[in-house]
C-alpha cells in the first residue's frame, strides 16, 4: 500500500502544477489554523502544565490522516483526484501536524511486517527530533551572547 503522494510534477503543465501548488497551500494554512485552534481551545480547559494540546493535535491529526488514507485507498470507494488527496493529506494533515505523517509512515511499515524499521523509526525520530530542538535552543542561546557586546 503506497500512500506517499507524489510532489513531482510529472507532466503537469504549468496551470496545473500551480494550482496543486495553490490546493495545497491552502490546506496547509487552513490546517496550521485548525491546530492553533485546537491546541489553544484545550490549554485553556486544562491548563498548560503539560503539553496536553499539543498531544491532542497530534492524536487527532494521526488519527484524521490515518481515516483518510483508509477512505482514499484504490481499491476503496472513496478513491478522489491527486489534487483532493493533496489538499487533505499534504495541505490540511500537514499543515495540523507534521506527527500525522510520521504515524501513518509508521504504521506502513508496521503493515509491511518491518518492525525493526517501525521501532528504528519511532526511536529515532523521537532521540532525534528532542536533540535538534535541544541542538536549536541552545544555539540561540549561544547566539543571544553576542547579542550586545
């Protein structure tokens, strides 16, 4: 099951690669507002204390893209044009959370049966991506040292 799509634009004259350019910027942004939403309206349920919107977006975007891919299958009924499929899954699932790639990405090769590359994957990005922010933070803050003198 490949659910990757495709960013190339193959034999897309210009008008139509700009417009998937156009589809899926406006999901992105459309998905970027609905994370800022979402996250905001549980912080001030909750509290901030603990990440607890972030982990909703993060949840709720894994599972809408994991929905999706699952109606938009081939062999399913709900099979729609590369550009709608683009719209939803690049423009709005990317743009509410970058996690509902990585999850779904996972889960493929969960399906696969590549279990060593679903728990290197999981691992990885996790020890990866807190050390780059961990890496990030502390460069500017080195940085901030030059600041004024």
């Amino acid at each position: 099951m490949n659910l990757s799509v495709s960013i190339q634009p193959g034999g897309l004259n210009l008008r139509e690669f700009m417009a998937q350019i156009w589809w899926i910027f406006l999901g992105g942004g459309l998905g970027a507002l609905g994370r800022w939403w979402v996250s905001g309206w549980v912080a001030t349920r909750v509290g901030e204390t603990f990440p607890w919107g972030t982990l909703v977006v993060n949840v709720s975007g894994s599972m809408l893209a994991g929905f999706l891919a699952g109606l938009m299958l081939p062999e399913g009924r709900w099979w729609l044009p590369s550009e709608v499929r683009q719209f939803l899954m690049l423009g709005i699932c990317g743009g509410y959370t970058t996690f509902s790639s990585f999850s779904l990405q996972t889960l493929h090769l969960m399906q696969e049966r590549e279990w060593l590359a679903a728990v290197g994957n999981v691992g990885l990005s996790v020890v990866a991506c807190l050390t780059a922010v961990w890496l990030g933070y502390t460069l500017a803050l080195w940085l901030q040292t030059f600041r004024n003198g």
